[in-house]
C-alpha cells in the first residue's frame, strides 16, 4: 500500500515525488476534495492563455502530484510496481532548477474547426518561446517523451521544457521581467510581461 505520508511542497524544484510521497488510495478517497480545491488555487497562478486558443499550464510538484494521485485513483493502482510506473512517467515533467516546464493546450470547441487549425498548426511546439528581459529567447524543448504530431496534424497535447542559463537566472533574481510567447506562422501571440502572480510562482521552481 501507499503510505499515510504526504509531501506537497509548491517550489521544491528539485525533488521528485517518491511513493512516500503520496496519499494511500483510501486516504486520497477522504481528502480529495479539500486536495483539489488547493490545486485549483494553486494553479491560478501557473495557467496562462497565449492568444485565443492556446493554453499554458506551468507543472511543478505539487501539480504532478495531483495528477499521480488522480491516475492512481481511477486506475485503481496501489501495487508498488504500478505506483512506480506512474512515477516513472509523470516525475520527469517536474522542474529540475534549471528549467521551467509546461503543458501546452490547444483548444477549438468545434471539431471541425480544430481539425484544421491543428493541420496549420504543425511545428506549434517548436515555436513556443520564453524571454528574460535583457536576454535572448528560450524556444521550447518539446515532446522528450514522444513525438505527438504526424504528417497530418499536430496534437492538441505538448509537454514543453525551458532550459534557463545561470545569467537568466540571476537576471530573474534581480527582478527582471519575463515575456512569452509562440511565433508560428499560423499563430502569433505574446504576453509581455507575464503578471506577477506568474512570474513569482515561476521562480519558485528556479534553484
């Protein structure tokens, strides 16, 4: 069984979730309320539209946690081989200290429509971009985990990661601003500055 124990530390950058780390199936069941109303709280400050139809979702530890936590839930996993394998998918999309990492959603409410916006929109992931104020821009590393777009389309899905240089980083230690964004020919959009309840949250996954 899972244990009793819990760890949700937002900004704990470097720590990755261990099995200790979660709640049991049984207690999860008693305070999933409660734990989801936190991250719903949490995750105002981590969600940002770009444009109309793209949305970014800043991971860290404690928005992974939820996410193991509820695929656990409704897989009904508590072996320690299965808790593991979760683990093992979803621990790399935590920040390391050096990065920020992201999930990157493109909504159309229409299918039709989204078919072929997402056909225009091949190379999306490619083109998303963060910006230091003072420094060049960091264009995503996208889809480590596997490629989600094919000679149709692009997924409506990417999982995208920031590497920050220690320069970035001390910039961003001394208050400078950070813009973002996606420059791809079929779609261009940029917040400048990012609002900063966004960018305090950020550094809380820098090291």
């Amino acid at each position: 069984m899972q244990s009793e124990g819990m760890t949700t530390v937002p900004g704990d950058a470097q720590g990755k979730l261990r099995p200790s780390d979660l709640m049991s199936l049984e207690r999860y069941a008693r305070e999933r309320s409660d734990f989801r109303a936190k991250i719903i709280a949490h995750k105002k400050s981590r969600t940002l539209p770009v444009g109309p139809n793209a949305t970014w979702c800043f991971e860290d530890r404690l928005t992974i946690q939820y996410q193991v936590q509820e695929m656990l839930r409704i897989e009904k996993i508590f072996e320690p081989d299965g808790i593991r394998e979760e683990l093992e998918s979803y621990n790399p999309l935590i920040p390391d200290g050096t990065n920020w990492k992201a999930t990157l959603l493109i909504e159309y409410a229409e299918p039709v429509e989204r078919k072929a916006r997402l056909a225009k929109l091949r190379g999306v992931e490619d083109r998303c971009w963060v910006q230091i104020a003072g420094c060049e821009r960091v264009y995503a590393i996208a889809d480590e985990d596997l490629d989600r777009e094919n000679e149709e389309k692009t997924s409506s899905v990417h999982f995208l990661r920031f590497e920050l240089d220690a320069g970035m980083r001390r910039a961003l230690a001394d208050g400078a601003a950070v813009s973002l964004g996606i420059d791809h020919e079929a779609y261009d959009y940029e917040v400048s500055p990012l609002p900063d309840r966004v960018r305090d949250s950020l550094i809380n996954d820098l090291a």
